[in-house]
C-alpha cells in the first residue's frame, strides 16, 4: 500500500482524507466514513480477506501484496474479544 499523499507537492498532506478508526464496547470499525459512501468491489479485485488485513493492519503482513492493493474505500467492522473483569 502506497500512501496517497506523497509526491503530490508541499500542501497535499493536509488534502489527503483522514481515515477513521474506532474502538466501541462491542465492536472495531476500520475506516468509518467509507462505510457512510460505499463503492462496489472491482471485479477480479482481490480476496475480501486481503482488504481486511490491509485495512485492520495497515500494510501487508504475511505476503507481500505490493503497492497496487487499493483499500481506502473499504471498511470493516469486527467484534471485540470480551473482557474479563477478575473477581475481588
């Protein structure tokens, strides 16, 4: 994954969306505001799975996937593990 903001001049930066990222009691939301204005997947695109991996850490982790991969439309939301308060 390539960031989009670089080689693009001084300023562009600061025109480059943000992506935002949530932890909520229940659950993890990858890239929030895609989810607002979803675009359909491109055909022959790459497996779901890549896009979850890519979204939830940022980068490739076990195979390198290169530089083309284009998730900033896509978003994910997955449980969070329940959390287990310890007797007193």
């Amino acid at each position: 994954m390539a960031d989009l903001s670089h080689g693009w001049g001084g300023n562009s930066q600061w025109r480059t969306g943000f992506r935002r990222d949530y932890r909520l009691a229940d659950r993890l939301v990858y890239n929030a505001d895609a989810a607002l204005d979803p675009t359909p997947p491109h055909p022959g695109g790459p497996d779901p799975s890549t896009d979850v991996d890519l979204l939830r850490y940022r980068c490739s982790t076990l195979v390198d996937h290169g530089d083309d991969q284009w998730v900033w439309d896509s978003h994910h939301v997955e449980p969070t593990a329940p959390t287990v308060t310890p007797p007193e």
